[in-house]
C-alpha cells in the first residue's frame, strides 16, 4: 500500500517554507516520492542548524557575561569583557548605539571598527570600538545628564545573543578641585563608616554638592591623581577588589517584591550590574576597579514597559587570602582595613570573600530613594513602587548569597 498523499508533501513545503524563509516552487517533479525525500533532508537540515545554533553563547542557555566601558577620547570606547561561561564568545562586529533614557538610536553614519572580539571560556579582555567613522563624535562628548549604552551581539541581536553595556562619552578634564563653582546644590548625604568617618580629609570635596553628570566628570580627574598620590605614599598593604566569575542566587520562589506585577517572576524587578561609580556617577573606589550593584528596576513615565535601575546594594570582591586584618582596601573616599570591614562581611566561600558596603554611601533608604528621584524626574514613583524598593532592600539585605557561573 502506497503510505505517499499528495497533502503530505505540501505539508513538508509549508514547513521548510516556514522556518527558512525559502519559498519553493509548486511544480511537480518527475517523481513524488524521490521531492518529498528531498524535502525531507532539507527540512532535517534546517532543524539540525537550529540546534547547532542553540548550543552558541547564548543567555537562553545559561550563558553570563559582564561588560564594563571606558571611553578613551576621539571616539575610541575600551570594553573589559569578562567570559563567565564555558563556551567561547565571539562578537560580531556590528552594534547599535542607543539613549539610555529613552532608547532612541543614535543616527549612524559609517563603519564601526572593532577588535577584540573573541574570548575563550572563563577569560577576561578588552575590546576597543572606533565610533569616529561611524558618529559625530563631538555630538556624543557634550554634557547631557544620560548616558548612552551599546547593544552588541554575537548572533545578530538574536534573542538571547545581544548584550548591552552602558558608556559615558563626557571626557574628564582635570582642574584644581578648590576652583568648582557648584550653584545651589543638593545636600549629599554621604554616611560615616562604623568607626564615625567620613571621606579622607583630602578627598572630601569630591563628595560634597550634587553638581550632576557633567560637574562629575570635570572632577574625575584630579581625584583620581589624588588618589593616585595617596595610595602611592602609604606603607600600609593596599588590595585591590576583583571580579570573580559569581552570580546572585535568585530570590526564594515564595519571594514577592511586588504583589501587583505578575507578568514575569519576581526576579526581574531587580537587575545586577558591574559598575565603577555610583548612582550620581562618583567613583567607588580606586582606578580600574568596579562593584557588582544590585538595583530595583522602576518604570518611566511615559515609557511603561522601560525601566531604570535604583541601586540598593553595592558588592565587593577580594581573594580570601589577600583579606588579613593589617592589609587595607580604598573604599568611597576611605581607606579602611580589613579588620575595620568586618562589619560589611555578606558571604565567602574557599576564595573569596565579599562586602557590601552600601551604608558607606548612604544611610537611609527613603532619604536615598528621594535623592535618585530628584534626579531621575521621568520616573514614575507611587506608594506601591516605594514599597517595591523596600522589600527588595529587606529581602537582600538578609539573603544574599552568590555561586560559581555555570551551577545550580
């Protein structure tokens, strides 16, 4: 008995057809049977690319990264990629250029040059874009209080293989810091450590005022010489932070930061990211060294589905044991031992052992949620938004607990 049906081959058609995106033509061939094994193999062919294409570096399958950016003037931006998986990345040498407010793209006009694109399993980098053929560079340096943030991908902004990563195109220039003029700033509210001190005395007028992006970034500079000087005439052990291949456990399932949000689980309302500075863009500690933060995502106005992160907690990293009680860290200002950061200990494991130092930068949750507000205008901001920043605070302020990339 003949198992052949002419609807069975138009079938196999509509399926090939379907997923490759190939229309084929409807004549018939010489021979029924001898189309439809032809058909068959091509279909089995498209399948079998799928699941080959699944098995690349792709958030759908696990796969983690960090992305840090630096830009180094004339529009050339350095990238410290960190590979957290066990399979290797190779970007594609395209991206998008985007507002971080509102997600507009910025117009292109030419090539982007990239290097450094591949990274073996567990390794670290840096890849460097030239944006000065492809955007008005000058445009990007002007002082705006936004950034900009890139979306790069390794298989063509495919879900799950497309990357953002934040950068500030304002250049530090590097005058005297006694000259600032600051008009009518905010009061900062900058919290004393255990022992009751502030900022070493020196650094003290990097932190004082709110004089937003561009003032920031006037001062950058000098403080960092300041620093520089400072860490270079001590006697004392001074370590710097690393950044381990680590991950925030997600949130118990009976977690509910809000009651009112159901679309997704409850852990996307928070995010983590590696970051040098703070909310008002100060750097957190010395040069080259960053915190994984953990922020409660919050709506816009007038955008719903878009979000901007309120940072909670900012986390820490050193090797265990470089972590004796007479070596010392650089931390918002302070140098402060290990002895002294006792207090700020959340978690360790045979190599390392973190910090969250978040009461060195403020002291008072509602104090700080209305100083992000001041400046973040376009954010929506309720009394149930507000109680979402409050359970998420209380949830990881007693549950936070990191694992090795890559297990369960």
């Amino acid at each position: 008995m003949n198992a052949y049906q002419p609807e069975n081959l138009r079938n196999i058609q509509d399926i090939f057809e379907a997923r490759t995106g190939v229309i084929l033509p409807r004549r018939q061939a010489a021979h029924p049977v001898i189309r439809m094994a032809l058909l068959i193999a091509a279909l089995l062919l498209c399948l079998s690319a799928t699941v080959y294409a699944y098995r690349e570096f792709t958030a759908l399958d696990g796969d983690d990264l960090a992305l840090t950016a630096a830009y180094a003037g004339n529009g050339v931006v350095n990238i410290t990629v960190e590979n957290r998986s066990d399979k290797a990345l190779r970007f594609q040498p395209q991206l998008k250029l985007l507002r971080w407010s509102t997600g507009e793209a910025v117009r292109q006009t030419g090539d982007v040059q990239m290097t450094g694109t591949d990274y073996a399993p567990h390794s670290r980098g840096i890849m460097t874009i030239d944006l000065s053929q492809a955007y008005d560079v000058a445009l990007l340096e002007e002082p705006i209080r936004d950034w900009y943030f890139f979306v790069l991908t390794n298989g063509s902004f495919l879900f799950g293989q497309d990357w953002t990563c934040s950068v500030n195109f304002s250049l530090p220039v590097s005058p005297a810091p006694q000259t600032a003029s600051i008009s009518e700033p905010d009061v900062v509210q900058i919290a004393p450590s255990e022992e009751g001190r502030g900022p070493e005395e020196e650094l003290a007028w990097y932190f004082e005022g709110n004089g937003g992006l561009a003032w920031r970034d006037s001062q950058n500079g000098a403080y960092i010489q300041q620093v520089r000087e400072l860490l270079d005439g001590l006697e004392e052990r001074v370590v710097s932070s690393v950044s381990p291949a680590l991950v925030l456990e997600d949130p118990a399932e009976d977690a509910v930061f809000d009651p009112g949000f159901t679309a997704e689980p409850q852990r996307v309302l928070t995010g983590l990211h590696v970051h040098p500075v703070d909310w008002d863009f100060r750097l957190l500690a010395a040069e080259g060294e960053n915190a994984q933060i953990l922020s409660v995502m919050l709506p816009l106005r007038d955008y719903a589905d878009t979000y901007r992160d309120l940072p909670l907690f900012y986390y820490f990293f050193y090797e265990k044991a470089a972590a004796t009680e007479e070596a010392h860290v650089f931390l918002y200002g302070r140098l402060l031992s290990f002895r002294e950061l006792e207090d700020y200990r959340v978690w360790e494991n045979e190599n390392y052992v973190c910090y969250e130092v978040h009461s060195l930068i403020y002291s008072d949750l509602e104090a700080h949620t209305d100083q992000w507000l001041r400046a973040n205008p376009d954010v929506l901001m309720d009394n149930a938004l507000r109680q979402r920043v409050r359970n998420v605070y209380e949830h990881f302020s007693e549950n936070a607990r990191f694992r090795p990339v890559g297990t369960d």
